[in-house]
C-alpha cells in the first residue's frame, strides 16, 4: 500500500551548456496530463525558436503512468536521461522539459545524454523535494442523532471535509490518509445505524 510519495515543492529552472548548445530545464509539479499538454504548448511558444523540446514526466503515487520523449534527438539520447532524473530522486506528479539551442557543434549520443541528464538535474537541485500524502475519499451517512458521535470520530482523527450535507438524514465526504483509512473505518463501523463507503477518486 503506498500512503506517500515524494514530488517537487514548486516550478524552478535549470541549465546546462556544452560546446556553443544551451540545455535550458524547467522543472513543474503536475496532476494530470491536460497539465502537462498545456505547459508543453507554453514552452515551445516561448521558445518556439529553439530546436528541440526534450521532455518526461511522471503520474500517480504508484508511479505507473509516465513518459519520456526526444523530441527529433536520437533515440533515448534526450528523454531517457531525463526521466532517469525522476526515477533516481523517485519523484511522480512533475514535468521535466529541457529547451535545446544547438550551437552548431554536434555532441554525439553520449554528450547528448550528459547534457539532458546534467540540465534535468540541475533544474531539480533548485527544487525542495516534498512528501505528500495519499487520501482514501470515504463516505459516511448516518441520522442526525448520531451527529456527536460521527463528529467525535472526526476530530479524533483529525479528518478533512471534502463535501457535508445535514438533514435528518446526513451525509459527508471525508479525506483520510491511506494509513488511518482501516482504523477510520473500523471507527465508523461501531457506530450504529451509520453507514460508511469508500468512494473512487
């Protein structure tokens, strides 16, 4: 069960320069790939004159969504490195993208490598790595009678509200970490005439 995973604080740059080409790295935290597609799209407007936009990414605290890409480079010379940047600090949630200004003098595939790898790691040397937390979304209805003892399992665990409703009848969409979530739940259940679900995220 993975209850944490580790990614990047905030947006930071890096760069990285050998033989006349820039490697320009730019380093973004993410949670989806329309994220991703739009910083991408950003970049090469920006620099919309540079030769290549080199890039790989990372989803999902299990890790199993990711990408790496050339970007017309030679193949696994540009992506690969900078992927291998995410797997080695075993980051997820985060876009690398290295911009490319060739200065007219070729590095070949191991100089190309060096490169991207060098330029995706200085970008995440000016990060703070961070831990997050992996939620469970629960669903607890119960009778309004039962409101202080629903509320006292709340507070006890410290939990989040994600949505509430109060009638006779009530319902609450709660934030529990994956590591309390059987505890929570096993909370819940000495309650009477309370009922609880886990919700898909």
């Amino acid at each position: 069960m993975i209850d944490l995973y580790k990614t990047i604080q905030s947006d930071s740059e890096g760069i990285f320069k050998d033989k006349g080409s820039k490697f320009l790295a730019f380093a973004y935290p993410v949670n989806s790939e329309k994220e991703i597609k739009e910083k991408l799209a950003a970049l090469r407007k920006e620099y919309h004159d540079a030769r290549h936009h080199c890039y790989a990414w990372r989803l999902e605290p299990e890790k199993t969504r990711y990408r790496a890409n050339d970007d017309g480079e030679p193949s696994g010379s540009a992506g690969k490195p900078i992927y291998g940047q995410i797997v080695s600090r075993d980051l997820s949630d985060l876009l690398i993208v290295v911009v490319r200004y060739f200065g007219g003098t070729l590095l070949g595939v191991g100089g190309l490598i060096n490169a991207y790898r060098s330029a995706a790691s200085d970008a995440l040397d000016h990060n703070r790595i961070i831990e997050n937390k992996v939620y469970d979304l629960l669903r607890v209805e119960f009778e309004y009678e039962r409101m202080n003892t629903v509320m006292k399992v709340i507070k006890d665990n410290r939990l989040e509200f994600e949505d509430q409703q109060f009638d006779m009848d009530c319902s609450l969409t709660l934030k529990v970490w994956k590591r309390k979530t059987e505890w929570v739940l096993d909370s819940f259940s000495k309650i009477t005439q309370c009922k609880i679900s886990l919700l898909e995220e």
